[in-house]
C-alpha cells in the first residue's frame, strides 16, 4: 500500500478525474470551487512534537456549524460539470475561503490545461473578490475586472485565458 501513500491521494483523484473527463465527455468549460468545515469531537494530538511537518492543522476557526467551541478543519473541493470533482483538499481549521481562493486561482488553470481546456469559466462566490486578492493578481501581472453583482456574472479575466463569475 506504500505506492498509493507515496503517489498521494490529490495525484490520484487528478488522474482518476482526467479518465472520467475523456471517457464520459464530461463539460470542463466551467469550474466551482467550495468550502466546508468539518467540525471534530475530541482531543486530535495527531502528530506528538512540537514542529511536524504537517499537512493540515485541526484547530478553532470560524465554524459554519455555528460551533466555535469545537475545533475543525477545512474541505476544499474544485469541481466540474454537475459536481463531479477534480480537486480537493483538506486545509487548516483556521484558513479562511479568502485565503483558500487567493491560493487556489494557479491551481485551478494548471488542473484545467490538464482537462484540455483552456478557456474555462470559473463560477466564484464573493470571497474570490478581495482587496488583498486583487492586489495580489497585480502584483503578478494577472489581469482582472469585475462588475459582478448578486444576480448577474461579472467579467473578471485572469492569465488571459481564463475567466472567473
């Protein structure tokens, strides 16, 4: 079982997506990306010392249970067509989607040039839209526009071939 453990479970669910894509002609033209936090019962001592090379942090955070008392961690799922998913991944309790979204644009076109496509619309919610998000984007020659509202699709452009709603 080491050769799964060593490949890692995002390299695995990438290929597994890439075969699905082409062997059920599933719609990659557009992307959506959401969050949950998972909230744990107990005492989590999951890795004994004080600098682990850890992949995640259960921790309090802002609880969407409305649980602040409990700690929790993140799930972050990228998908395509009807939810089936490409990505995912388990963050730090107290990582915010503000957060999350701003790391999650580069991915997000590597994993679509993966699927062949490289004009995908990517369906964001409001915590895509920050001053820190945006300023980042300038800060490394992305381009991005905005004129989304509630009920309507914005324009935003980023890396010229890839659109975000």
């Amino acid at each position: 079982m080491s050769g799964p453990y060593d490949t890692g479970a995002g390299q695995i669910l990438t290929a597994v997506a890439l075969r699905a894509v082409k062997l059920f002609d599933i719609d990659t033209s557009h992307v959506h990306h959401d969050t949950t936090s998972i909230t744990l019962y107990g005492d989590y001592d999951l890795y004994g010392d004080d600098d682990p090379k850890q992949p995640f942090v259960i921790t309090y955070g802002f609880s969407k249970d409305h649980r602040p008392d409990l700690k929790q961690l993140v799930h972050s799922v990228l998908c395509v067509d009807h939810g089936i998913p490409i990505h995912s991944k388990i963050d730090n309790g107290n990582k915010s989607d503000k957060t999350i979204k701003r790391d999650l644009l580069d991915l997000i076109v590597e994993k679509m040039r993966e699927m062949e496509q490289d004009n995908p619309l990517y369906v964001a919610d409001s915590t895509l839209v920050t001053e820190d998000n945006l300023s980042s984007y300038v800060r490394q020659e992305k381009g991005i526009s905005s004129n989304a509202t509630a009920s309507s699709c914005g324009s935003y452009v980023y890396d010229e071939s890839f659109r975000v709603c």
